[in-house]
C-alpha cells in the first residue's frame, strides 16, 4: 500500500507543560505530525482564568507559533459565570474538571459537581465545552481503586449530560468498555477521547513498568479490545484525545518506598505514525483521517485548520523510536522507546 495522507491532524488532549519542559516539549506536538493541540490547564498553580490562558497560549505561541493551540481552563470555585462569558469571548474553548487527587496537579480538582451547576448553565449557553476526567477518588471504604475508578464515574457523567442537554461534553482518555457503551447511548452533544497508549496496554503493561503508568491506568484486554473496536466501527464521537503527559525521566523512574512515580505517558512526538500502526494492527487504518481529524474537528466545530487544509504524510517504513529529548539537563523519553513502528512521517 502506498504513503496516507492526512489532512489536519488534531490532538484534542494533550499536556505541554511550562518553563523548561514546556520548551521541550511543545515542539514535539509537529514533531509527531499535529498541527492543532488542545492544551490541558493542570500548571503549578492552575490555568483557572482568562488571563493566565492567554498568558499561556502567548508563551506556547512563543515557542512554536506554527500550531494552533485551544486553550481549557481548571475547573475550581474560583470560576464565576461571567469569567466564562469572558473566557468565550477570549476564545477559550473548554472546561476541564480533575476530581480532586486522581491525577498530576489535581490536589485543587473538584469534589462535588451540583456547586457547579451556575458554570455549567453558562458554558452550556456560551458553547464552551466540559473536559472530564472521568474517575471518582479511590476510596477503600467502597471498594473504589485505579481499576475501577472509571466505570464508577460513569453515572456522573450520565447526570450532566441529562441535567444539561445541550452542553458539549467529553468525557476523556476512555479506558473501558463500559465507557465506550455509555457514551455510545447518550446524545450528540457528548464526545469521547481515546489515547494512543490505551489502544496498546493493558494492566500488565504497567505493573511494573513505570514508563507505561498512566492516569487513568490501562485496564483489561477486553476493555482495549471495545476502544480498538469503536474506531474499528468507525463511531463519529470518538476521536483522538493523545492525553501526552511528558514527566522528566528522573520522576518516572526513581520511585522510592515513601514516593511513588508520575503518571503519564509521552506520545507526542511519534503519535501520527503511531496512531496509524497502532490502527493498522487492528484492521483500522481507513479510519485514520477521521480519527485524528475529522470526527474530533466537526465536534469542536473546527473543520478548518488554521492554514487548512495542512497535508501530512504518513509513509509505510519501518522506524525506531529512538529519541530521548534533553534540555538544560531534562531528559523525556517517548513511549515505545526502542520499539518499531511501520510508519514514519514523511514530507509532502
Ligand atoms: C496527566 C499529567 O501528567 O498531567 N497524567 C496522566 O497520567 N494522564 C494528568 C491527567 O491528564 O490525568
Ligand atoms: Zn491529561
């Protein structure tokens, strides 16, 4: 089979950090074939307003003014209505809401969603979108942990979309079959991200591997098997949502018995050519466009890139991921290090 073209590859989740890591690591979103990115809010301390979004989006323009950056903010009691209708006209696109301490930088995340009503009503009015990520606190009392944090979040995500019809959701990085069921039966107005990663692992993956740990963890073979199938059906709420969350190489693999290591795995700068081997392994690959693109841009509203169309090339040839990037000292490493993929990005 001949090279795929591309046309506006869309990553609608992805972390590009701050100082140093930032300059790392934002130039890595072309270096992986994307030309828009959906920037999650989760700093020290967090992107809870207009302005610190735009300050933000300023110093990611600064380092890579090539790419169109969506600037979130951090769901937190300090937003108000009208910070919303000011986000909105900023051009802020998205809400997104870490329950407090599931996740990197989530100690200020959120622990009940009805305080949050007023928000929701005026991002519901406003088209701002709602970024959830979707796991509930583990809690030995109720027999909650990583496995079954998601499937338990579920209902909440079922209540908002019921109280607040029209507000465009997204229920983020899905790991299991019950998700992709959940979402499969609610309206058009709630979307679906899936990562890279999750269609590759699963718990065995990581139990042991730190590079692999991620939040929300992979989970069974069979719960990657409904993600693999639900782009393998071609499902129009479905879409690429990289969710790449690059951490110094020293924080992922010095856990010591009193800290453990940072959850996140780092795809960005091979993720087209690993998306379309990734889906061509099962039998996805004509869905590849629509995945990466398509079906993410049309539920953002977004169908012309910002020089559209931008055309890339994915070409059948073996590569190696090979690179650990370094600056001043940080050093990330890629999933997959070492590993092969079948494609490569090639030049148009
Ligand atoms: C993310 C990070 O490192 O910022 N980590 C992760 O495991 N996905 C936070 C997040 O998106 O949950
Ligand atoms: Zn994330």
């Amino acid at each position: 089979m001949t090279d795929i073209i591309v046309y506006d590859p869309a990553d609608f989740h992805v972390h590009l950090r701050q100082g140093q890591l930032s300059r790392l690591v934002t130039p890595h979103v072309a270096k992986g074939g994307f030309n828009l990115a959906y920037v999650m809010p989760n700093l020290k301390p967090p992107i809870t307003t207009t302005d610190l979004a735009l300050a933000y989006k300023q110093s990611l323009e600064a380092i890579d003014p090539n790419i169109e950056y969506l600037m979130t903010l951090y769901l937190s009691p300090e937003l108000t209505p009208d910070e919303i209708r000011k986000a909105k006209k900023a051009g802020i696109v998205g809400v997104k809401s870490y329950p407090r301490g599931v996740t990197t930088n989530s100690d200020g995340g959120i622990e009940s969603y009805e305080v949050y009503d007023p928000i929701f009503k005026a991002m519901e009015e406003e088209g701002l979108v709602l970024n959830l990520h979707g796991e509930v606190p583990s809690d030995p009392e109720s027999n909650i942990c990583v496995l079954n944090a998601e499937e338990k979040f579920l209902p909440h995500l079922v209540t908002l979309h019921r109280k607040f019809p029209k507000l465009r959701i997204v229920l983020e990085h899905a790991t299991t079959r019950a998700a992709v069921e959940t979402v499969k039966t609610l309206g058009d107005t709630v979307g679906c991200t899936i990562t890279a990663h999750h269609l590759s692992l699963s718990v065995d993956d990581w139990a042991g591997q730190s590079f692999h740990f991620c939040k929300p963890v992979a989970k069974y073979p069979s719960d990657r098997r409904a993600l693999q199938q639900v782009i393998y059906e071609g499902h129009p709420r479905f879409f690429l949502g990289s969710d790449s969350a690059p951490h110094p190489i020293v924080s992922k693999s010095t856990a010591t018995p009193t800290e453990g290591c940072a959850a996140g795995v780092y795809t960005s700068p091979i993720l087209l050519p690993l998306v379309a081997h990734l889906l061509e392994s099962f039998g996805a690959l004509d869905n590849l466009q629509a995945f990466v693109s398509g079906n993410g841009r049309r539920f953002y509203g977004r169908t012309r890139g910002k020089d559209s169309p931008k055309a890339v090339r994915v070409v059948r040839e073996k590569s190696k991921v090979e690179a650990v990037s370094e600056l001043d000292g940080i050093k990330v490493a890629p999933f997959w290090l070492g590993k092969e993929l079948n494609f490569r990005l090639g030049s148009l």
